[in-house]
C-alpha cells in the first residue's frame, strides 16, 4: 500500500505559477520571509556583504528545492 503523498503547494486557480495549499506551506513562506527580513537587519550594522549574499542565495536554494519538492505539479485542466 503506496502512503498518500501530501502536496504543500500547488497550481493557483487564478494565474500562472503555484501557491500555498496547506498550512506546512503557508508556514515555510513565513519562516522564509523572516530569515529574509532577520538577515536584513543583523547585516545592516555589519560590514559583510559576501557573507550577506551568500546566506541569502543558500536560504534561497534551500526554499526553491523544499518548494519544488513539494508541490504538486500535475496538469490541470
């Protein structure tokens, strides 16, 4: 017996690309948004911008991979 897959994100019903379908989505674009904004401010007094910039492409990989991972990307027609 195959377990049900669960999808996180999914086709929007309205427009191009996929959204959030269930609360485990919704929560990883907060937690993504809040590492953002956090990161924004601890290196705004710190004069690292190499640093800055490859936390954020690491943090943005990681998101990119964890949405593609679980999204839903059946045809729908």
């Amino acid at each position: 017996m195959a377990a049900k897959r669960t999808y996180w994100f999914g086709p929007k019903r309205v427009g191009w690309g996929i959204g959030p379908r269930s609360w485990q989505g919704w929560a990883t674009i907060v937690i993504y948004c809040g590492l953002m904004i956090s990161l924004i401010r601890m290196f705004d007094r710190v004069a690292h911008p190499m640093l800055d910039a490859a936390i954020k492409i690491i943090l943005t990989a990681a998101f990119l991979a964890l949405l593609f991972w679980k999204a839903d990307r059946s045809k729908q027609e």
